[in-house]
C-alpha cells in the first residue's frame, strides 16, 4: 500500500496537513526506514489505528524485516501501555509507600529482537501517546546516553504525536 492509497480518502485541511506531516517524519527524517515502520506500527498499535498498523506491518515486510521483528513492535505498545499506566499512577499519586518496584514482568526488554535503540526508541513513542511523564524522561535520557541524535529523538517524536492526531482523522473517515 503505498501512502497516497492510505490517505485517499483525506479531504479537510487538518487532514492534509497531517498527511504532510505524516510523510514528512516517515519518509525522509533522521529514522531509518525500518525504524520508522517499527515506530509507526508501536503507535498505531497503541492508538488502535488498523489502517496505520497494516500499513506500517506492509511497510516493514518490504523492508525484510521478519514476523518476529514486527511482532515485538506490537509487543512494545501492549508492555508499554502497562508500563506508562503504573507510572502514571505513581507519579499522581506521589505516596513513598508506592516507590518500590513495580513487580511487573517485561522480559520483551531484556533482549529485544530489534536491539536495544530501537526499542527504546518505540518505547519513547508509545509514551509520548500515552502521555508518561516519567517514561518519556527516562526513555529519552536512555537513548541520548545510547547515543542517539536529539535531532532523530525529536523526529520520533514529532512521528509519535502525528500518529496520534493521523488516529483521530482516520476514526472520522470510517465514520463518514
């Protein structure tokens, strides 16, 4: 599918303009090719937005990336979803007796297929959509410390917020 197919039926201004968006920060940014379809797939995956995550899963195929590597893209946004909620719930809460370990197991980030930067960078995507104060901190500090650009952290990060906009134009569209 190529991206005018997945955005044929855009018509309004905001549409377009995150359709510009969309290929702007997917086609030609500081992520690689692969890792924008990772990235896409973890935030279409955590927006429940099938037309992003088939296009994205379509993307990556193309790309030579494997099932299992596609796999732990939807694995990130469903651990991260855990993740994000926990620690946004502590850090609202703001009790001592809630700063102990999480307990929670996810052993899809000990050793993950895509390696250690591209997980982080999903990892970053996912909460910025869900919105982790803690998470996004963390994440972001680890990739810089991982020695990834602030220029690509920032791409990913305006690819993770148009996603989530692009989410909202298409749940109109099916509407419509």
């Amino acid at each position: 599918m190529s991206l005018d197919t997945l955005f044929d039926r855009f018509e309004t201004t905001t549409q377009k303009d995150l359709k510009l968006n969309f290929n702007k920060f997917f086609s030609d940014s500081q992520l690689s090719p692969k890792e924008a379809g990772l990235i896409t797939l973890a935030c279409a995956e955590t927006t429940n937005c099938k037309e992003l995550s088939d296009f994205a899963a379509e993307h990556l195929k193309a790309q030579g990336s494997s099932a299992e590597e596609i796999a732990e893209a939807k694995d990130a946004a469903a651990i991260m979803g855990v993740m994000n909620m926990y620690y946004r719930f502590r850090s609202y809460v703001e009790k001592e007796d809630y700063k102990k370990p999480a307990g929670l197991r996810m052993n899809v980030m000990a050793r993950p297929l895509n390696g250690k930067e591209t997980f982080e960078m999903m990892a970053l995507a996912v909460s910025i959509i869900n919105g982790c104060h803690d998470c996004i901190k963390s994440h972001e500090a680890s990739l810089v410390k991982l020695g990834i650009a602030e220029d690509k952290i920032h791409d990913l990060a305006r690819l993770s917020a148009t996603i989530k906009g692009l989410e909202a134009c298409f749940r109109h569209t099916r509407a419509a």
